[in-house]
C-alpha cells in the first residue's frame, strides 16, 4: 500500500474554506449524475426479437419469464467462462453489493439476475461459495453474450477483431473472451421485451459502493491497476469479523 506523501496541515478555519470550495465542485457533480441520469432514461429502445433461452436450477426460461412480476430487468454479465474454475473477483465485488439492494430493486418493479456463459453447475456451486441469494443463469449455448458484447469468439481476439464498449479494441491482447456489463430491459403488458441500457468496462463503476467510499479516503483507491487489490470476500486475508465494530 502506499504512502501519503506530505499532507498539508491547516487550521480548522482554513480546512472549512478550503472544503466548501470543494463542496461546489461536489454539487456540480450531482447535478451533473442528475443529468446524465434523465438522458439515459430518455434513450431510445430497441425492440429484442431473438428468442434468448437460459438454463435455470428450474429448467430452461426466456429471457421474457427472467422478469418474473417486474416490469424491469438488470442483467449483470457476471464474467465466468465455460472452461473458468471460478467467478471473475471484479465481478464477485459487483456481485457482493447488489445482493442487498435485490429486496429493494423488487418493491419498485426491478427485477435482477446474473448472467454467465459458465455451466449452471459451475454457478451454483460458486454462487454457494460466496453466500449470494441473487438468480443466476447459464447462457451456455445461447448467443446472448455474444449479442450484448460481454463474450467473444477466440478467433476474433486472436484476429483482432474486437468491439466492447460501443467502439473497435485497438489491442485486444490484453482483453479476455469474456468481459463485464450491465444491460436494462423492459417488458411491456404485452409480453413484448425491449433493450434500454448498457453500460460496460468503468461505466458499472457507480454500483460498487466499496469504490465509493474509498474516493473519500485519503488514499484513495490506491491501486497500481484499475481494481488490482481486489479479491474475493473469501480471499482476503482480514475477514469481515475482525473488521467490525462489536459492542459490549
């Protein structure tokens, strides 16, 4: 980990100047999400025609009965490759903060499910190491993936045909078959199922909380690499009850 270097030591006087001129930053920030946040509802959509089947703990399902009673649905392209042993740790840290937003998501019309091309098997007994409630579905032989651009054949990363985050990959070398996103549907009373949203690479940032809260430390993310200190909740070496706080 890395050092502060020199921190700057003022009166309580000069902290408060010095803090609500950055609070004006801040303000402009929010006002800005807010923004950005009425333009992407406002997005055009695009009707989904393809019949996308998934394999469940239930046996198969579209990804129309994905919604369930909801109206709405987020897909987190959970990165787990057929041949992986394991679930990818960025995506497992995504994966850590939206179990305790399900309940929430659910009583305001959203539904939620995690996405992977890796064997349901694999999923369940990874889905069971880690003490996740979300669903989780296989799309193991389906093209959905590969449609939403969070999975890619070898020959093209090998050929250098790349296209992730609405653009062509220059470099490809140092990308993966398999890469994370969020996408948002709609279902209307119909049944009719529509693509609203998707967002990839650092655009998923604003559900990582842990992301968040380290902004506000002084040291900051501290990494060398986008993400490079992150681990499985089960892998890091001081676990969550050592860390609390415990009263007595």
């Amino acid at each position: 980990m890395s050092q502060i270097e020199s921190p700057r030591i003022v009166s309580r006087a000069e902290w408060t100047q010095t803090r609500k001129a950055h609070l004006k930053n801040e303000k402009a920030l929010t006002r800005m999400r807010d923004l950005v946040a009425r333009e992407r509802r406002e997005l055009p959509w695009v009707k989904v025609e393809k019949e996308y089947v998934f394999e469940t703990p239930d046996g198969k399902v579209t990804l129309a009965e994905l919604f369930g009673t909801n109206s709405q649905l987020i897909v987190h392209h959970f990165m787990f490759g057929p041949d992986w042993n394991a679930g990818c740790p960025s995506c497992s840290l995504e994966a850590d903060h939206a179990e305790g937003t399900i309940v929430h998501l659910a009583n305001h019309d959203v539904g939620y499910v995690r996405v992977s091309r890796a064997p349901l098997a694999k999923l369940v007994a990874y889905r069971r190491r880690m003490g996740w409630t979300a669903r989780w579905v296989s799309s193991l032989g389906s093209d959905f993936n590969f449609d939403f651009q969070v999975s890619f054949a070898r020959e093209d990363l090998e050929a250098g045909r790349l296209y992730y985050n609405y653009q062509a990959i220059e470099d490809p070398k140092y990308f993966s078959e398999e890469l994370p996103g969020l996408s948002v549907f709609y279902k209307d009373e119909s049944g009719a199922v529509f693509h609203t949203y998707s967002s990839y690479a650092r655009g998923n940032e604003e559900v990582i909380g842990a992301f968040i809260y380290l902004d506000i430390t002084p040291k900051g993310r501290n990494e060398t690499e986008i993400m490079d200190w992150v681990r499985r909740h089960d892998e890091y070496d001081v676990g969550p009850e050592v860390t609390a706080c415990h009263s007595g």
